[in-house]
C-alpha cells in the first residue's frame, strides 16, 4: 500500500511537469489552431536559463527564475515573430512543419554550445521532504505540485475575470469576429506564444532538479505532454492537467511493475489505447468541420 | 506520345547511371556517400507520396526506414533468409505498420498523425536498442551480406550501387507517373480540399491510408538497401533526427515532384560535406533551413522552378463527343424523399423534423433566411454531417448518414457555396477527378477523359482546361466546380448558392446552363438567395426557417405565401394585412 501510494506521488509530481507544458500545447493550439512542436524546448530552455544564472553565475535561485521566466518571455515572443507570424495565413501543415524545424534549431543549438553532458541543479530549497509513515513525500515534487496547482489557479483567474484574458479566449474562439470587435488579435497571439513561453519555462526549471538538464529534456517531455493533451481531450485546458496527471502516473506504475527500459513507452501505448478507443479524449467532442 | 518520350529518357538515364557505377572509378568514400545518397532517396520518395501528394505527415519515415534495414539485417544473419526475401521481409512489416498506425489515425486531424508518427519513432528507437535477444541491441548488426543475382555475385560495392540506383530509378519512376494517376489525382484532390474529395466520390480515409502505407514500404525497401551497403547497423542511425532528415530532403527539394525528392536527397547527403566548417552547427543549420524554406519557398527548389516552366496536361485530341447525363427514367417520381430529418448541434436544432420530396428531372429550390438550415440539409445529403434522426431515401434507397464518398457513388453530387476545387490542380484535372466516380459510365482512362472534357465543354470551360483553377477568375471556378459534379453523372444535383458573387452576365449564363441541364432531364436541388432567379428556373419549392419547413409549393404558391413573407420581411402587422 505504502508503495502504491509513494509511487502515486511521484507520478503526480512528473505529471504535473507535463500538464504544465500540455498547457502551454493547448493554449497555442486554442489562439492558433497551430500545434507547436518546439514546446518541449522551451522547457529545455528554462531549465538551461537556470543552469546559466545560478550555477554558472552563482546568482541567488529567486534571481535565476526572475530572469529565466523574462528571457523566456522574449524567447516566446520571439518564436511568434520568427516561426508562427510569417506562415499564419497558410494552412496547417506547413506552419507545423515549421515549427518542429525550430525545435531541431533550438535542440542543437543548445548542444553545440553546452554538449550532450547533462547538468544538474539544484531543487528550490535543501529541505529533504516529509516523511509519512513509509510514504516519502521529497520537497521538490511538492514544489512542482504546489506551483503547478497554483498557476492552474491563476490561470484560471486571468482567463475568466480579466478583460485581457476575455480577449483571449475570444481570439482563440473567432479571430475575424474578435478583429472586427476591435481585439488586436496579433498582439493577443503573441501574449499567448509569451505565456506558453513562460508555462513551459517554469515547467523546466521544476523538472530540472529531478531529470537533469540536457538538450534531450525537451523532446522527452513535450512528447508525454503532447499525449497527455490528446488522452485529455485534445484543446481542452482541464484536459491537459488531468491527462498529464494520468500520464506521470501510469508511466511510474509501468516503470516499477512492468520494465524500466520501456518506461517512456508507456505513455505512447496509453496515447495509441485512447486513439482507438476515444481518440476524442476525455473531455472532448467530435468537431465537424463546416462546409 | 508525350509519355512514351519520358518513358525512353528514363530508361537512358538508369542505363547511364547504372553504367558509370559500373565504370567509373569510384573512391570508397564517394562510394559510401552515393550509397547513402540513392537508398536515402528512396526513403525520401515515400515522402513525396504521403507528404506531397497526400498532404499527410510522416515524421517516422526513419523508423519504417530502420525497420527495413533491421529486416534485411535479421533475414540474412539470424534467420539466413536470401537477401532479397529479407529485403521484401522488411519492406512488407514496415508496410503492416504503415497501415496499423495510418488506419488508426487518419481519421483524426493532422497533428494527431504528427504526433503519433513522432511516437512511433521514440517506440521503434526503444526497442531497437533495449530488445538486445533480436536486435543486438546498441551494439548493433554487422557482417551483413550483399545479395547474389543468379550467379552474378553483387559483392562490389560498385554492383551493389548499380543495384541500389536501379531501385532508386524504379520507384522515382513509379512516383513520378503516380502524380498524374487516377491514384495520385486522388492523393492531390484530399491533399487540396478533404472535404471536397470526399464529395466527388473519393474514399479519402482509404487514400491517405494507401499513401502512408507506400510512403512507410518506400521507407523500409531504402532501410534494407542501406542494410546492404554499409553491412553494418545500429538503432541510432534511425533516430527522430534522422526523420527530421529525411522531411527536410523531401522539403528542400520540392516535395510533390519525384525529382524534387531526388534533388533534396542529393544536396543534404552532399551539403554536410561543403559545410564541415560549420561543425556542430550543422543540424541546426537543418532546423534553420526547415523554416527558412517553409516561409520564402514552401515549393521547394524543384517547384520553384516547375513554376517557370510548366508543361500543359496532355488533353484529348479532336472532337469531343457531347456530355450526356444518364438521367433516371421517369420524370415525375420523387427521386429523393425525406422524412422527418433533423440535425442537432448540443442545442440547436439546425433543421428540424423536415420532409422534402423532389421529383425526377425538376429543379427544386431551398429557399429561406440565412440560418434557416439549408447548407446543413445539404450537409446532410452529401454526408457530411450525420442526421441526428429522419431518413433519406434516393431512388429508394435509405442513404442516411452514409459516407460522403457513398453518397457520390449513390449518385448525388454537389457545389460548395465557398467554391471548393483543388487549387493546385488545372481546370481538366479537377473534373477529371469527378469522372472517377464509380457510376459516371466511363470505364476506361481514356473515355473518363473525354468525358471531363465534355463536362468542361458542356459548362463552356473546355478552353480553360489546361489552365491552374487557382488563376480563374470567380465565374470560371463556380463553372470547373458545376462541370466537377457534371462529370461524375449524378442522379441528383445539390448546388449550394451558385449565382452568389456573379455579375449579371454570368448570373443569365448561369440561367441558361441550368435550364439545358433540367433539359437533359438532370434533377436539381437548388439553394439559392437570388429570388428572379428561383422564380425563372425552379418547378418547386420548400422553404425553412429557423430549421422548420414553412412551405412547400410552386413559385406562385410559395412565394406569396404569408409565413414565407413574414420570414423574410419579418412580421407584419395585422392592420396592414387587412
């Protein structure tokens, strides 16, 4: 029981990390109808924003996040302006196409500079953890689940109660009727690569402590948090978080009761199950698409 | 003639490429570099099938490429198969798992395909490496044989070469005529517009299934060549990365040319080599390189080119004989009967409980407020939305909630109110694709031919068939869409607002087409705003509002009728009335 139960917390906490990007997937997909495969680096990138400010700078952990979280903020809009701005009138699949050469852009770039040797940092703070009974709860994954919680909270607040976040979902539902209501709809879009910039900075600099920072982090949690948008329901936000969860979690269970080597697979033949089964996932509805 | 033409230069250029890997002295570091070059190629062709012609995604052609080559390694060590069945071993599993996963995800939209090809990718790369009892693991396959052809041993690199660009040849021979096969018109007609394949009768899930299970044997048949070259392999040759490879070729190229394909293979396989000085910067370069051609030249350098010098269709020569419409014999039937059909969207009853009975050979008006339901009744008699309830019998029939593509074969064919052709494609190649529909009465190429000439012809279009639809002005492409429809020979006609957007002259063109049409004894179901229009051509009609018929009639009778009145003019006031 006790086993089950430390296991069940530690997938939340991994999945978290993946809900987190999930989120940042669905919130561009939602603006855009685009699907950003470059999500994933930018979680790289902030766990590397954190190796450069506290490690190799020795700056205090609250400075490297201040700074990581603005330099992903630039890097985000930076990433419209280059990759998503200039193909937005075209159809989908060569916007896609060109986002996923940013991410090989991005992934080697950051291995020719730092090499393929992975960096460790630090967690938030040196506290162990808590112990209950058998069950260890390690400080680092309660950071995750905590901030994860909050920025869920948060995000929930800015799209519902502020006006700025009103105009984003309105964006991401009509962008002609939007424009038309006076909604700068470029500038919405880019607000919306920045944030996505940032969700996955900080989904980075949580992750780091426990997977390492490498040039690989990236790819490796952008593909668990792109299955966990489509097991969620694919564009749906509530779907993300808990799609992410499940995933953290049965990719924990397989890799401690089935086989280790496979534990990435884990969450690819959860992702084929659902494409079968409910290839709608769990919160969406079949869209038709209007002649 | 033309064909014959390309056919002969063809088989020049394999018998002179063949020959110089034979002749010429050839160092063992550009032997490697031409063997990597020509199986990579064929690899890269497959991509030109799914991603070019079909307009599907395929970022795993690397893993059908390390299944092939994984074949050919197994086959011919561990299980001592001769190295051609090995070779067909490997490009028949990646073809099973081609149709596995594309069947599984090609109903869905294109980012689940992306997604779950890059799955399948980490998946294979997981078990070639970790699955050491079969695959030896990251140690990899050495000592793999070449193949023997009869008595003639291919041993030499310089005979295996000559064997690899044979194959290279073949199958960018066999892509290349593809492009203009009744298959591949197919491919490019889902590519242009899904919904508007599915409408003209093609099975457009079938198609892209086909298209990625060859683009997947395509990449399994250049993995096991490869196998063969380099007699050595292992899991990280097969990587994400090199999928990622494999995609920018086919981009940088042209990726809906066979050459294109040939010509990005050849440059990526060679550029790294000019660009040593970039050193570890190079597969970033690839990524930069991706976006850069996605945004200034999405046809790549073969298609950049292409465009300069197009050659014209080839085109049936002399007289075309008249188009003829098979239509049903006995005017005055009702052709199509519906019955209590409704469409729910969550809460909303786009159409509500409506009957409609249209009679063989009459032209049948749908008229009502914006939002009244008429495109989605059409939705729903060409399948693409499914009734929510009622039933739809043509010809007696009950063809609710069918496929698209079963509805075009059950005879109905249709325009789009926002014209949908396939924009890449010329006047006659669009109808053509209508002529395919089983049913048209054409059974052979040449005949399906002659008669989307005659549809163009009957629309009087027939000069414009060589020409791109996307460069027709919008009178044209509203007459390539109806002469579409006219070449599959429906049964019955939907045609959603075909006077809208037409100047004056082309509003009585269009007139006089319809009234030739009726005619021809073709019956028409027709959703039209123009008023004189309906009034001029229609012999009945129904009219709905808010989903709900309201009325039902000849023109006299409908269009004096008071709820249709207060439906368009809104309610009006009783006094007034009196």
């Amino acid at each position: 029981m006790a086993i089950i139960l430390q296991l069940l917390f530690t997938g939340l906490g991994i999945g978290a990390v993946y809900a987190l990007v999930a989120l940042g997937f669905v919130l561009i997909y939602r603006a855009t109808n685009v699907v950003n495969f470059a999500q994933g680096q930018f979680a790289m990138l902030g766990g590397y924003c954190m190796v450069i400010t506290t490690v190799d700078l020795g700056l205090p952990y609250w400075l490297g996040v201040v700074i990581s979280l603005v330099v992903m903020a630039l890097f985000g809009a930076l990433f419209n302006l280059g990759v998503y701005y200039p193909l937005r009138h075209r159809s989908f699949l060569p916007v896609v196409i060109s986002t996923i050469g940013a991410s090989i852009l991005i992934t080697n770039l950051v291995l020719a500079i730092y090499g393929p040797e992975p960096t460790t940092l630090p967690g938030m703070t040196d506290y162990p953890g808590i112990s209950f009974g058998a069950v260890f709860l390690d400080a680092q994954y309660l950071v995750i689940i905590a901030t994860t919680l909050a920025l869920v909270i948060l995000q929930y607040i800015f799209f519902e109660h502020t006006m700025v976040g009103k105009k984003m979902q309105a964006v991401s539902q009509d962008k002609e009727m939007a424009s038309l209501l006076g909604i700068n709809v470029t500038g919405m879009i880019m607000l919306t690569f920045t944030y996505s910039a940032v969700l996955g900075g900080i989904a980075g600099i949580l992750v780091a402590p426990i997977l390492f920072v490498s040039v690989g982090l990236g790819a490796q949690i952008a593909l668990k948090a792109f299955a966990a948008s489509i097991i969620g329901g694919f564009g749906d936000v509530p779907g993300a978080i808990v799609g992410g969860l499940l995933i953290g979690v049965a990719e924990t269970l397989g890799a401690f009761y089935i086989s280790v080597p496979y534990k990435d697979a884990f969450a690819f033949i959860l992702l084929f199950a659902f494409l079968l089964i409910r290839p709608q996932g769990i919160f969406g509805e079949k869209i038709a698409q209007k002649a | 003639m033309k064909n014959a033409a390309g056919f002969l230069l063809w088989l020049l250029a394999l018998v002179i490429a063949v020959a110089f890997a034979l002749i010429l002295p050839i160092n063992g570091y550009l032997m490697n570099l031409l063997m990597q070059a020509s199986t990579y190629a064929i690899a890269v062709l497959g991509m030109t099938v799914v991603l070019g012609y079909a307009g599907q995604i395929n970022i795993a052609q690397a893993a059908f490429f390390g299944i092939g080559a994984y074949g050919v390694a197994i086959g011919t060590t561990t299980l001592g198969m001769a190295f051609f069945a090995a070779l067909a071993l490997g490009a028949v599993v990646a073809l099973g798992f081609g149709i596995v996963l594309g069947g599984s995800t090609l109903k869905l939209g294109g980012h689940y395909l992306a997604m779950v090809t890059i799955s399948f990718q980490e998946i294979v790369t997981l078990v070639l490496t970790n699955w050491i009892g079969v695959s030896h693991g990251p140690d990899g396959i050495s000592n793999i044989p070449r193949p023997h052809l009869g008595f003639l041993a291919l041993d030499q690199s310089r005979h295996y070469l000559a064997l690899c660009l044979f194959f290279l040849f073949v199958t960018a021979g066999l892509v290349a005529w593809l492009k203009s096969s009744r298959l591949g018109l197919s491919m490019q007609a889902v590519r242009d517009n899904e919904l508007a394949a599915g409408v003209a009768g093609i099975d457009t899930y079938r198609i892209k299934i086909i298209a990625f299970a060859a683009s997947a044997c395509l990449g399994g048949l250049g993995g096991g060549l490869f196998a063969g070259a380099f007699r050595y392999i292992s899991p990280d040759q097969f990587a994400f990365d090199d999928s990622v490879v494999l995609l920018t070729m086919a981009l940088l190229g042209g990726v809906d040319a066979a050459i294109g394909a040939v010509i990005g293979t050849a440059l990526l396989i060679l550029l790294p080599e000019w660009l040593r000085f970039l050193k570890q910067f190079y597969l970033a370069v690839y990524g930069l390189a991706v976006i850069l051609i996605m945004v200034f030249m999405p046809q790549g350098i073969f298609g950049y080119f292409a465009r300069l010098f197009r050659r014209a269709p080839d085109l049936p020569r002399g007289e075309v004989a008249p188009l003829t419409l098979g239509a049903s014999a006995g005017t005055g039937r009702p052709i199509l009967e519906i019955s209590g059909l409704s469409k729910h969207f969550g809460g909303l009853r786009a159409v509500d409980e409506v009957d409609l009975a249209i009679e063989s050979g009459s032209v049948h008006a749908l008229i009502g407020p914006n939002g009244s339901g008429k495109t989605t009744t059409l939705n729903l008699l060409s399948g693409i939305y499914r009734p929510t309830a009622g039933r739809i019998r043509l010809g007696g029939r009950d063809v609710a909630g069918l496929a698209p593509h079963l509805l075009a074969a059950a005879g109905i064919g249709r325009t789009f109110q926002n014209i949908r052709l396939f924009h890449s494609l010329t006047a006659f190649e669009n109808v053509l694709i209508g002529s395919f529909r089983v049913g048209s009465g054409e059974h052979d190429a040449q005949s399906r031919r002659e008669r989307a000439l005659a549809a163009l012809d009957f629309v009087g279009m027939a000069a414009r068939a060589p020409v791109l639809v996307s460069s027709l002005p919008y009178g044209h492409q509203r007459l390539v869409e109806i002469a579409r429809a006219l070449a599959a020979n429906p049964t019955l006609l939907l045609l959603d607002e075909p006077a809208a957007g037409l100047n004056l002259t082309e509003k009585q063109n269009l007139v006089a087409l319809l009234r030739r049409l009726r005619g021809h004894g073709l019956t028409i179901l027709l959703i039209e705003h123009d008023m004189d229009l309906v009034e001029q051509i229609s012999d009945r009609i129904t009219v709905l509002n808010f989903g709900r018929r309201i009325a039902d009639g000849t023109p006299a009778e409908v269009l004096r009728h008071p709820d249709v009145v207060a439906a368009y003019l809104g309610e009006v006031a009783e006094d007034v009335t009196a």
